[in-house]
C-alpha cells in the first residue's frame, strides 16, 4: 500500500532543516569558541576534535528544494 502524500510530515522536515539545526549549529560555533580557550586544560588532542558548524539549510535552500520537488513531481507525473 502507497502512503498518501499529503499525510506525510513535510512541514515537520522543512522546520528541521531549517530550525533545529541551524540551532545545533549554532550551539557548535560557541562550543568550539569554548574549547579554544581550553577552560578546562584539555589535552591537545581532544582540542584537534571541533564539531561541525554548519549542519542545516538556510531558509532559501528549503524554499528552493520545496519548489524543485513539487516541480519534478508534477513533471514525473505527466511523463507517465
């Protein structure tokens, strides 16, 4: 049986790419800032690890990815 697609979380998955991990991206940038400063005198080592800063899409990019899929279905559609 074929999900219907208009109960599928679309919404839910744009508010991630956007939302939640621009702000996990954020939280990276001022976790890495922290470490340079090395508070709690780490080993040089474990300073070499930073996280990844840029982890989500901009709002532009999940407008445009929207448009895209909606355009390619709509052509798919039509071509069969």
């Amino acid at each position: 049986m074929v999900p219907d697609p208009l109960n599928l979380p679309y919404p839910l998955v744009m508010y991630d790419a956007v939302g939640v991990r621009q702000e996990t991206g954020k939280q990276a940038r001022l976790l890495n800032s922290i470490l340079l400063e090395n508070p709690l005198k780490l080993s040089s080592e474990v300073l070499q690890q930073k996280l990844k800063e840029y982890v989500g899409h901009t709002p532009i990019q999940v407008v445009a990815g929207a448009i895209l899929g909606i355009v390619l279905a709509l052509v798919i559609n039509n071509c069969y």
